[in-house]
C-alpha cells in the first residue's frame, strides 16, 4: 500500500456498524449518488458514503430509499435476487458488480490521504479496497 496513506481512526457508528458485517459475504456492488452500496449475502446492503460513513439496511429497504427511475429500481432488485440465489452468470447483471468469489469479511480498516479516504476489506480468499475523494466524489472499487 502507497506509505502516503496513514490509519484513521472510525468512529463509534463505523465500529457498530463494522462488527456487523464482519463474517458476512459481499456479493455485489453499485455506486451511485456518492455512496458505494454493498450487497451481503445476509440480505443487507452495506451503505459507504463517500466520507466513509456507513449504514446498513435490509436491502429492499435500502433500494426503495433510492431516488431513481422504477425501470432502473427493479434492475437493481433482479441483480440482488440473482445474486441472493447464487445462480449469476458473469453477464447476468445488469447494474450490480459481483465481488470476488470468497470475499467473506474478516477485517475492515480505514486509511486517509489528504481528501482522500480508503476502507480496506479484508476477505477469506479476495479482498476489496474502496477508495474516494471527498473533492470530486469519486468512488473507486478494486480487488487486491
């Protein structure tokens, strides 16, 4: 990792929410509206801002919150029930991104850079770095 970035520390919501997506599976993700959406095999969507703040809904509850067309709404909730059921093809999303296979949470870490912010997610057997820019709201994804 670039030495520029030092550890950051989280705050008490970030660490509540943290403990609860420890040991599950991210499946798939989508940007939009500078937030990063995380869909986890637990039925819940793990909601990154782009300042890192953190929620985590049951995901029919986190999609209907979404500010968007109906057509493009019940895109994202045929990706999430693919997805949910295990029975994706690499070419069967539509708006969602499927994670590495064996992206199972085992440790999440924050970092900082100036107006940059990176979370660390620290799969079983793939891992995942998130980075933003609270200036240009950009929100990056990336296996490690």
């Amino acid at each position: 990792m670039n030495g520029d970035w030092q550890a950051r520390e989280t705050t008490t919501h970030q660490d509540h929410v943290i403990a609860h997506v420890i040991g599950a599976s991210a499946l798939g993700y989508f940007v939009f509206d500078e937030a990063l959406y995380i869909l986890l095999d637990i039925g819940f969507v793990w909601m990154i801002f782009v300042d890192c703040e953190m929620g985590l809904l049951p995901h029919p509850v986190a999609v209907n919150e979404l500010e968007i067309a109906e057509p493009l709404r019940n895109q994202i909730k045929a990706d999430i029930d693919l997805l949910l059921s295990d029975k994706v093809s690499p070419d069967g999303l539509s708006q969602l991104i499927q994670t590495p296979v064996g992206c199972q949470i085992k440790e999440v870490s924050f970092f900082g850079q100036g107006n940059r912010r990176r979370l660390i997610i620290t799969g079983e057997a793939a891992s995942l770095a998130i980075e933003t820019s609270l200036t240009t709201a950009e929100i990056q994804v990336y296996g490690l």
